[in-house]
C-alpha cells in the first residue's frame, strides 16, 4: 500500500504519493503516436461496421465459421498502414459482406457503405 502525503494548496488538495511511478508512467507516455482526427474517425467507422457484422452472424446457423472468418479479415487488414488503402479494404470488404448476406437470404440484413 502507497504513502499518501497530502499538500493544500490554494483550496485544492493535492495528494503525492511517496513513490514516482504514477508520474514517470504519465511521462512515458509516447504522444507522438497520437491519432489523426482523420484515423480516429476512421477506426470508429470500421469498429462500427464489425459490430454491425458481429450482429448479424449471430442470427445465422453458420455462426462459428462466420465469426472465424470475420476476425481474421479483420485482422489481417489491421496491418496496413496506409489510411486510403485502409479504406478500399473496408470498402470492398462490406460488398463482399453484402454479397454474402445476400447468398444467404439474408437481405434485410445489410451493411451500410457510409
């Protein structure tokens, strides 16, 4: 259990632990990896899509082979780096998805391109 010293100063208390840790982890941090406004709502959007996936394969009986090949498109797109190509593989990725809700009578479930 951590020391607490507490220090008043002009009507706010501070509390300062007797160990450095919380402020060399703060320090640490490396903000120069950042998000781009661009890249968060990007990243929102694809989160928002497998979600919409995830939502969908649980209606259907092939569930397990669905969710398995899901992640692992997902995954394996998750190594690129380049945000346009990023977002044709997020593009052709829903088509094919629509494609295949389609294949499987599935059409009132689609996934938007927005």
């Amino acid at each position: 259990m951590k020391m607490a010293k507490i220090i008043q100063v002009n009507r706010l208390i501070i509390r300062q632990f007797s160990s450095n840790t919380s402020l060399q982890a703060f320090k640490s941090r490396n903000f120069d990896k950042a998000l781009s406004l661009e890249e968060f709502m990007f990243r929102a959007k694809v989160k928002s899509t497998y979600r919409k996936l995830i939502r969908i394969i649980y209606r259907t009986h092939e569930r397990e082979e669905l969710l398995r090949y899901a992640k692992h498109e997902f995954t394996m797109s998750n190594q690129v780096s380049d945000l346009s190509q990023r977002r044709y593989l997020l593009n052709d990725g829903v088509n094919k998805i629509n494609q295949m809700l389609a294949m499987m009578n599935l059409q009132g479930s689609k996934i938007s391109n927005d």
